[in-house]
C-alpha cells in the first residue's frame, strides 16, 4: 500500500542528503560532467529544481510541462548558475513540494504527467524520491547506489520491473537479489525465460540504465537489452 507520508519524509531526508553533498561543491564543479552523457553536474541540478515545479503542477492539476522543448530549454538556461543559486533553488522547490503535499487532497485520484502518463497521486512522491536519490548518484561527488536507502532500492526495482513488464522489446525476465526477493519483468519478446540475479544494486542499476549489468548472474539466456526509460 503506497504511503504518501511516509514517501513525503523520504524525499526530505533524500534532499538534505543531496544538498548537503551539493553544497560541499564549488562553482568549477558544478560546470563539471555529470554522470548523464551531455548534462553537467549544474544541468542535474537545474533538472531536480524544475522536476519539483512540474510535479507540483502535476498535484495542482496542472500540465507536468508547458511542452517537451520548453522543459530542455528551462534546464539549458538554469545549468549554469553559480552554486548558490542552484542550492536556493533546489531548496525552495523542494520545500513547495512538501507544502503542496501536506495539503488536504484526494490522494487517491489519478493524475497525468508527462507524456499522458497517468498515475495515482499517492505515488507522485515516491516518483519524486526516485528523482532525488538516482540523480544524487548521478552527480558523481560519492555517493553510489549502493549507498541508497535499502527500502528504496527495492521499490525502484518493482516500480521499474512493472514499468517494462510486457514490452515487446524485453523476454520474460526473473530477477533476484541476494536476498532473496524476485520480481517478473518483460514478456513481450519471443524466446526462453531468462534469469537474472545479483545484488539489489547492481539489479537496480541495470534496470535504470546506470549499469550495464556486469554485476549480475544470468544463469538461462543471456542479458537482455533494455529500451531507455
């Protein structure tokens, strides 16, 4: 059952982590590359700060985005702000979107947010997490998935096996951590089950394209080839 308090509380503790690391930072680094072919580390940031307007406007039945190019160009202006701005930035938005979460709502209610994708409301905060912790691994300045919480790395993996479960481009997929928890993916591609496992970072990794899955055991078929998210 989706706890959006609880998910609420775990993107703020996500954030003060991101900018406590952030802040450690100075303004040559923020122009240095990130981890995401083509962003620097200022685009990452810039991309946290409008993801919080956009799923603020998604809570407040807005459209996510105004368009898909207003969207790159708001994150190309804002990529190369000195540090403190960028830290004001993710601060403030940050903050709205806990304000806008605390709100009496329907939590229940489904709601659209880019590309016509729709979703329950109470799920928009661990959608925010997500943002939170994968981008903070993908500023490249220490911190790793291995280092991301234990509760939402198993999350992720289910949330992003459901979201390739059935694609035409992905065979029936087992995953298995080292621990012992399974989920089914694909199914859409012709040809034998494959199984896969490893640890749940290295599974999470793969599934969001941040690992080429050199960590994980395949034992039936090979590896399969995920499209992008």
């Amino acid at each position: 059952m989706i706890d959006h308090v609880h998910d609420l509380a775990s993107v703020h503790d996500a954030t003060e982590r991101l900018l406590l690391a952030v802040g450690t930072l100075d303004n040559a680094a923020v122009t240095k590359a990130s981890r995401l072919p083509g962003w620097t580390r200022g685009h990452v940031l810039a991309h946290l700060a409008r993801n919080a307007d956009a799923l603020v406007n998604v809570l407040e039945g807005r459209p996510m985005y105004v368009s898909g190019a207003a969207r790159e160009a708001d994150i190309e202006r804002d990529a190369a702000r000195p540090l403190d701005v960028q830290l004001a930035d993710l601060r403030e938005t940050a903050a709205r979107v806990q304000r806008v979460g605390a709100a009496p709502a329907d939590w229940s209610r489904t709601v659209e947010l880019r590309g016509g994708v729709t979703d329950r409301a109470a799920r928009v905060p661990f959608r925010r997490w997500a943002e939170v912790e994968l981008h903070h691994v993908d500023l490249d300045v220490g911190y790793e998935l291995e280092d991301l919480p234990a509760e939402f790395t198993e999350r992720e993996i289910g949330f992003l096996a459901a979201r390739f479960d059935g694609h035409r481009d992905v065979p029936t997929t087992r995953l298995t951590t080292a621990g012992g928890r399974t989920w089914t993916t694909g199914g859409g591609a012709a040809g034998d089950p494959v199984e896969v496992g490893g640890p749940a970072a290295a599974l999470l990794g793969w599934l969001a394209g941040r690992r080429d899955g050199s960590g994980l055991t395949v034992t039936s078929g090979t590896l399969p080839a995920l499209p992008p998210l």
